[in-house]
C-alpha cells in the first residue's frame, strides 16, 4: 500500500471515529466468506459498519478522538466495528452474532469515551431500544401530574357523592305525593254536567 493510500485510509477512519456513536474491535479468524458478508450485511440494516486495516493504521487514526482507549485492543487480526446510529442496537446486532463462536470474538468498545468490558456490551445488548426506554421514561414523569390531577379533583368529586347520596336519602324517605292528571279530570266532570 502506497503512503498516500495509507494517509488516506487513515483520515477516512479518523472521520468515521467522529461520526461514530460506539466503536468495538473484535477478533477474527476463520470465518468463511458467506459469514463475512452476511455479518456486513446485518451491520449494515442498524446503520453500522466492519472495517479492517493494519493495527498501525488503526493506531493512527484513533489518535486525538475518543476512542484511544481501544488501542489496548488491538494487536493481531482484528476488525473494527462502528455504529452511526442507536449503540443498543449494535450491541443487540453483535450479539447474535454468537453461534459463530470464537470465530468473531469482542476484544474491547468505547462508548462515549468510556471504555467496556464485553460484559458490559452484554448488557448493553440486554437493554430495550431507544424507543421504549423514552415511553418509560415519559410514564415516569406523566405519573407525578396524572396523580396531582386526582388529587385536586378528589374533593369536588366527594362533594358530588354527598349530595348524591343525601339526595337519595330524602328521596326514599318522602313518598311521591299522587299527581291528578289533567286528561282524567275533564271526563270526570263532563258527565256531572249532563246529569
């Protein structure tokens, strides 16, 4: 590889460092061209990405990002697996990747500038998605203004099923008084008249 290929392989990843929400480096031997492509394609749908280069190169490159951390990884032949997008579904991603076995093995992955264990990427990968943790998140503080709601109806509300039940109360006592009705009184006095 020529040195300009090298300098811009290395500002190539530099950028996709900056752009990057999480970054692993994983081990990987023996993996067949069919597996290979499908755990590219697979990356892909969740906006990410497995690049390989020289351990120097990679060294370069993560020079003045957050990411340095993963220079401890590398060594050996190693890929470089990056997200653009939710770090929880990447982690999801990789682990299904788990019946390929020691053939694509986490070494290390800094989120946000923190390094992680692979345990850690576990439990990442245990999280729900981004979408469910906002709705709980959103039922977290709904329920403060849902339950001050109650409560500020609440006497309004017992005063209404006082007065209900009073009025129930008198109503069963005091026996409805009989009506005459106006159609009955007519015809009633309508024959004393003839008479």
């Amino acid at each position: 590889m020529k040195k300009s290929e090298k300098t811009a392989l290395v500002e190539d990843l530099n950028q996709s460092f900056g752009r990057a929400s999480i970054a692993l480096v994983s081990e990987y031997r023996g993996m067949t061209a069919a597996e290979s492509t499908e755990m590219r394609k697979r990356l892909r749908a969740v906006r990410g990405e497995m690049r390989v280069a020289k351990n120097t190169l990679i060294r370069r490159a993560l020079k003045g990002t957050t990411y340095e951390a993963l220079d401890s990884s590398l060594g050996g032949q190693v890929g470089l697996i990056l997200s653009y997008e939710d770090p929880v579904i990447l982690a999801k991603t990789f682990a299904s990747f788990g019946p390929l076995g020691d053939k694509l093995k986490l070494r290390g992955a800094v989120l946000d500038g923190k390094p992680l264990t692979p345990a850690e990427v576990q439990a990442l990968a245990a999280l729900p998605p981004r979408a469910v943790i906002f709705g709980q998140l959103l039922g977290l503080l709904n329920a403060p203004a849902t339950q001050l709601v109650r409560l500020l109806n609440e006497p309004g509300s017992y005063l209404a099923r006082v007065i209900d039940a009073i009025g129930k109360k008198n109503g069963a006592d005091a026996a409805p008084a009989p009506v005459a009705s106006s159609e009955t009184a007519p015809a009633a006095a309508a024959p004393a008249s003839e008479g």
